[in-house]
C-alpha cells in the first residue's frame, strides 16, 4: 500500500466508522436473505447499498461504473453508506464477490483488520446451476442451456465466446466460484480462523433461525431477540435470452430506435408506472419457474467437484460428502 493511499485511508476513517463485519457470499447460497434478516435487528446496521464491490478491486473494475451511491470508487465515499449507523450498532456489509476476488480479503484486512467474516457454500452442483440462472437474469450470460454454458468455459477462459453486453465476464468461469479451499485460505490468512464464520446453505435453508441466531453470536449482539424469517432473491428461468436482451436494450434506450421509444413512454409515464411495467413484463413473459434440472449434467458436475468437496469436508473437519450425497456416487 502506498503512502499516498495510507493518507486517503487515514482521512477518511477519521471522520467515518468502518465497518465491523463482513458477507463475502457467495452468491445463490442465502447471503441476500441473510443480509435482509441481519438488517433488522436493532443492534446492527447494514446499509441500503446490499452489494458495493469495493473491496473486489480486480472485478469491481470489470464492469462499467454504476451510479455513485451504488457503486463507492474511493474510501470516502464507501464509509459514507454506513453514515447513518447509531453509536451502539455493529456495522457491516453483504458483498457476495468478495469470496471469490484475490484482493478482498488483504483489502479489507488493510482498512478493518480485527473484522469479522461470514462465508456461505453450497453444494457445487446445485450452487453453479442457480447461479447461471442469475446470470441469465444479470446479463452477464446469454447460453440458456447451463450444459453449454459450463462447455464454454475454456474458450472464456482465453476471451472467446463472451456475451456482447456481459459487463462481468469473469463470472462466466462457473468452476473457479467452487475453488472452496483456496477461497477460505485467503481470510484465514489474515483474519485467523476465529474470525471468520463459515456456513453452510443446506443448513440455513432446513433452519433459517438457528443458523441467523448463530450468526448473531458471532458478532456478540443479542442472539435472543425474535429473527424475522426473509425469503430473498428467489431463482428463475429466463424463457428467451434474446427478448431478455432487447427488453433490457428498450428500457436503457440502447441504440436510435429504442431511444426514441423511450422518451415516448417517458412522456407519458412516470417512473413508478415504467418500473411496474417492466415488473410486469420480466415475471409475466421473460422469466418463469426454473426447469427440471438435466441428472446427467449434475452427475458430471458432482464427479468433477467431488476432489474439492473432499478437500472443504477435510479443511473445516466436517463431512459435507456426506451432506452433500458425495458419497453415494459410486
């Protein structure tokens, strides 16, 4: 870190709190749940920004620069989310991306280093088919069939076959989300295992409250206060990738035609109605339930993750290739 950045930080952390905990994710594994139950309790303060990126440097700058508020460049304007936080209140952040950067972990340690980590996995095959439907929500993907979504990984891999619009490419490289040892090692490394709380969704979804009570423990705020149960961020099937596409085109404004459609609607429309209009027009004709998923695509996948399911199970001395079904692919 260089003097010049040890100066910003210095600066601003003296007029900011920083926060305390951290949701590194991963994504499709419960943490918008999570983040939605934490929220609420009286002695945490979490800010309305669910996912700000800002410590996932090496992703953050793959996609184009969001709105300010959505998407904090400087430290400054980071700490600034959690301005509204009381004296009393633990303060934290949900960034799913953090779990899987290189940089998250030292990052974070730099300005926070007594801080505390919750890590959500889940089951690879499972994990990976629900995240490539998010995905396809995103924009991030446009190969409906998850089989040849996961057969493309090579060519993406050397910057082949990348969705036009995809503003996070590296999302797209399904097997390094799933590198579970290695992505745990990088926290430990700077946090202690003390500090970082490792869960598992297939618990939090058979027991939401006991798993948010434990969380609660970890960040030593009162755990027996009633959890209010949240369902977030639910997966669905996107039905075409190419009306997906030219919806999202039309309501950006993306290119002449669609622009001049836009100021129309615009015109006569308010945003509350035009956003009531996409609700509509995304969970009515572009997405729908998820389909069956394809047994054979899962049993591949389950064989070729099972190395590093053996590897978690004996990292965090606990038998998730039990839990998980691992053991009975023979």
């Amino acid at each position: 870190m260089t003097a010049s950045t040890d100066a910003v930080q210095a600066a601003g952390t003296q007029r900011h709190r920083i926060p305390e905990f951290f949701v590194v994710g991963h994504h499709k594994c419960g943490t918008s749940a999570l983040y939605e139950m934490l929220r609420r309790h009286p002695q945490i303060y979490m800010p309305d920004v669910k996912e700000t990126w800002y410590f996932a440097s090496e992703l953050r700058s793959a996609g184009k620069r969001r709105r300010l508020a959505e998407r904090p460049e400087t430290l400054e304007e980071y700490l600034s989310l959690f301005e509204g936080a009381t004296p009393g209140q633990r303060i934290g952040e949900n960034s799913p991306a953090y779990l899987m950067s290189e940089t998250a972990a030292q990052r974070i340690a730099d300005v926070q280093p007594d801080a505390r980590i919750i890590a959500i996995l889940r089951e690879p095959a499972s994990f990976l088919r629900s995240f490539h439907l998010q995905c396809l929500r995103n924009h991030v993907e446009t190969e409906k069939s998850f089989a040849k979504a996961l057969a493309l990984e090579a060519d993406r891999r050397e910057g082949r076959n990348i969705p036009r619009h995809s503003q996070r490419p590296h999302e797209l490289l399904y097997s390094d989300h799933v590198r579970y040892v290695h992505q745990l090692q990088s926290y430990h490394a700077v946090f202690g295992r003390e500090r970082v709380l490792v869960l598992i969704y297939e618990d939090f979804r058979r027991d939401n409250e006991a798993t948010v009570r434990k969380v609660l423990s970890f960040l030593d705020v009162d755990d027996s206060l009633p959890v209010e149960l949240v369902e977030a961020n639910p997966s669905y099937r996107v039905r075409s990738p190419q009306l997906h596409e030219l919806v999202r085109s039309l309501y950006l404004g993306r290119g002449s035609a669609a622009r001049r459609l836009k100021a129309g609607v615009n015109s006569v429309t308010s945003r509350r109605m035009r956003r009531a209009l996409l609700r509509l027009t995304l969970h009515g004709v572009v997405y729908g339930r998820p389909q069956r998923e394809d047994e054979r695509v899962t049993l591949e996948l389950r064989d070729r993750f099972r190395a590093e399911v053996e590897a978690i199970s004996a990292y965090l001395d606990r038998d998730l290739v039990g839990l998980w079904g691992y053991d009975r692919l023979d």
